[in-house]
C-alpha cells in the first residue's frame, strides 16, 4: 500500500508480491470502470439487460474491487506486523494523500469543472473526513493504529490469536455475507483494515505448510474464484427472472465470504511463487496507491473520467465496448502511474532528503517538549 510497505529479499523488494500489488489495483480500476460510471445505476443498461453478452462480460470485468482492497490491505498486514511505524513512512502516506486531494481539486477549480464551495475545500484540505467508505480517509487511521495492533498481536499467543480472528469472522464475515432482515452488520473500513490485519499477521507469525503450498493455494484460488463467478452469473440470471438487479451480492463487500477467500488464497499463491527480481515490475508497483488516489479521487473526477472523457455508458452499446473496457484500464493505470512517478521523483525524493538532514534534531526538540508536557501532568 504505501511504498515503504514492501516485501524485501538481499534489499530488494520482492517481484512477485508487487505483480501482486498491480493485478490488485488493476482489479480496482476495472471495478470503478463498472460501478462509478452509471453502467451499474438501477435502469442502466447492465440492469435493463442483465444476462446480455455484454452485461455478462462487465459484471465479471467489474467484480473484484472489494477482492483488490483486501489483497493490498493483506500486503500491508504481513509485512508490518514484524516493522514498525515511523514519522517518515506516515509522511510519505500522508502527504501523498494530500497532494492529490489538493491538486486535483486545484486543477478542476481553475478549469471550472467544480465551484469553488466550503464543504469541497474542507474535503480537499482534511485528510480525514469520513470513516466508513473513503478508503484513504479510513486507511490513514488505520495505519496510525498499527503500533496498537501490534502491541495486542505480540502479547497474544497462537490459540489466542485464532480466537480472535474467529471472533472477527463471525462478527464481520458471517454477518457480512448475509444482507437483509435482521442480519448483516455495517462494515467500517478502518475496523475491517484491522480484521485484515490480524489475517495477515497470523500467517506471517504462524507459518503452515499450507500458506506456501503453491499447488494447494493455487487449487483453492481457483476453487473460490469459480464459485464467485458462479454466484454473480446466478443472481443476474434469477434477477433477470424476478426483475430485481443483485448481481454482486455475495461479492458486494469486503467482507464478504467470496472476497475474503479469494483474498487471502490469491494473497497466499503470489507469496509463493518466486519470479525474478523486476526493476519494472518494482517501480510500476510503487505507484499503485497513487494510481487509486488519482483516479479515484473524488465525485468530480468520477463524472470527468468515466462519463465525459470515456463515456461508458455511450460505449455500452458499441461493438468495440470490450477492447473500450480494457483499454481504459490499462491506460488510466499507465497515465496514473507515470504521473505518481514523476511525483515521487520531483517532489518525494527531494523533500524527503531534505527530511532526513533535519528530521533527528526536530524529534529530539518535540521529545523533549513533550517529557516536559507529560511530567507536568504526571505521566509516566
């Protein structure tokens, strides 16, 4: 997820869990190509024809969204729970958030594709604004927990840590795949980050043979991802019988049973297979949360990209609407990512030598200022 967040062999990140890391976000795109762009909307033309050829091949070009947001959440998870969180790895995560959110509310301001308003400029300039849908709101929290996460992890043993998870299966994924009546359960993304979290945690802290069986892994992914494809082509077939539009409802949610498997055993399948070291690979890997933060930035570059620019739902109807879908994603992924490149190179990088020229002194003054705070109060 955020770039320091990797998988390193000799200091070198490893190749295949960052393919890992762009199939994840290509998923991504490929979803909000579907669900962000009106093809979706309840009288759209997937939901008017929903067993169409067309609508078929959308529903499952769109379908793994919610899968690619826990794959990279399963990444951050493995990796951090033996790392530690530091000043300089927020500010990478936070300032890149924030370079986007400004910028891009900069840019449609001066071409005037949004007017200047108290609520938008208070979404651009907060990091946080909102702890139940917005993904990077919901993951800087997440990622400032991550020490306390720790500290519970570490003082649980392996019996404990399996308690734990069953809690949360019950809790999230149960109920979280079961919509309606008096079941379900609202997800938070910033409680479901941790739930994530501590799967993650487990198979690196606990290793099983199973967890780096390449065949074994490989079998259920495949397992898990005929049953997903299965349930989606069966709710839009009875939908289209009882005219009801449902076709996501066992992938719908993160937390969703289908999602979470496919998750972990896609998570557990990449962590097995070794792949030469890729300097491309590695380099187009580290601007894949980039690639989320710009295209999916906020409602205005929604209706710019998918309605005005690409037009989607005029394209439903074309002939050429498959090569139209994964050209787009290709090419947004492509333009994002050169565009976070080309950050990282003149801005991060800059900035953050700076950073480590002044950063020791800075702390040492704030540590201080805070032990003067904290003896006041009689904190210990």
């Amino acid at each position: 997820m955020e770039n320091d967040v990797i998988a390193k062999t000799g200091g070198k990140r490893d190749s295949n869990i960052e393919l890992f890391r762009i199939i994840a976000m290509l998923l991504i795109v490929a979803h909000h190509y579907v669900i962000n762009s009106g093809l979706m909307n309840y009288g759209g033309p997937i939901a008017a024809d929903q067993m169409s050829g067309r609508s078929v091949f959308l529903l499952l070009f769109g379908a793994w969204g919610k899968t690619g947001i826990n794959c990279f959440v399963m990444i951050t998870g493995y990796f951090m729970c033996r790392s530690k969180i530091t000043a300089k790895k927020f500010a990478k995560l936070l300032l890149e958030i924030m370079f986007y959110r400004i910028g891009i509310y900069i840019i449609f301001l001066m071409t005037g594709y949004e007017r200047l308003s108290a609520m938008r400029l208070v979404q651009a300039v907060i990091p946080v604004t909102s702890v139940k849908q917005n993904f990077w709101g919901c993951f800087i929290v997440f990622f400032l927990s991550i020490p306390f996460l720790n500290a519970l992890i570490q003082s649980l043993n392996e019996r404990q840590h399996i308690r734990l998870l069953l809690l949360c299966f019950f809790t999230y994924v149960l109920f979280g795949t079961i919509h309606g009546g008096p079941f379900g359960v609202t997800m938070n993304y910033v409680s479901w980050f941790m739930v994530i979290y501590f799967i993650a945690a487990y198979i690196r802290l606990y290793p099983k043979e199973l967890f780096s069986d390449r065949r074994k892994c490989g079998l259920i992914l495949l397992l898990s991802l005929f049953v997903s494809i299965a349930s989606i082509l069966c709710c839009a077939f009875i939908g289209s019988k009882k005219g009801i539009f449902a076709p996501f409802y066992f992938v719908t949610d993160s937390n969703s049973f289908l999602p979470v498997v496919v998750g972990i055993f896609a998570f557990l399948f990449f962590k097995s297979i070794r792949i030469p070291y890729s300097k491309f690979i590695n380099t187009v890997a580290a601007s894949s949360f980039g690639v989320l933060l710009i295209h999916a930035n906020c409602d205005a570059m929604r209706k710019w990209l998918w309605n005005d620019v690409l037009d989607n739902v005029g394209t439903y109807g074309k002939s050429y609407i498959f090569l139209h879908a994964i050209g787009s994603v290709i090419i947004i992924y492509a333009v994002c990512t050169v565009v976070d490149i080309l950050r990282i190179n003149l801005l991060e990088k800059p900035f953050f030598k700076w950073w480590d020229k002044h950063w020791d002194s800075f702390s040492a003054k704030m540590r201080n200022k805070e032990d003067k705070l904290f003896k006041k109060l009689h904190i210990g």
